[in-house]
C-alpha cells in the first residue's frame, strides 16, 4: 500500500475483511507512516461510530474532517459504501 489511497483496501481491512496479505500490507504502511496511523486511527473512530440512520450527528462530521486530512473531497469520504 503506497498511499492511503487504497480506499476499498482500507474498508476491507476496517471492516476485517481482508486477506492475511492486505492486513499485512496495510499494517506496515501505517507503521512505517506516523502521518498514516493517524489517518487510520481516525477512519476507524468513524468506521466504528454509530449507524447514521440511528441518530449519531457526529458522522458527517468526522468523515469531513478524516477527507479533509486525507486531501480528497469531502463529499466522496461522506458517499463512500461502508460495505465496500
């Protein structure tokens, strides 16, 4: 994994559904990455938050913050299948 821009890597190994392998290249980039444990520490505050739909309003504003130190659009952090 060059960067985190792997995003279907990085829900399979949020969501634990990667191969042995991925989980092993996932883990040794953020590792070798301050910058990137911190992105991954924080993608997984929001990946374990509550469902949305249940009332959390704190959400939206997590996924704006994680793509706004992720430099991609905030809008695309937001849209993005948790089941990917």
């Amino acid at each position: 994994m060059s960067a985190p821009s792997d995003w279907a890597l990085l829900a399979r190994y949020l969501s634990g559904e990667c191969s042995a392998a991925e989980q092993a290249e996932v883990e040794a980039a953020i590792s070798a990455d301050p910058a990137k444990q911190h992105l991954i520490a924080s993608m997984r505050t929001v990946w374990d938050a509550p469902d949305p739909q249940s009332g959390s309003s704190d959400t939206d504003r997590l996924w704006s913050e994680i793509a706004g130190r992720a430099g991609i659009a905030a809008g695309s952090a937001a849209a993005c299948d948790r089941g990917v």
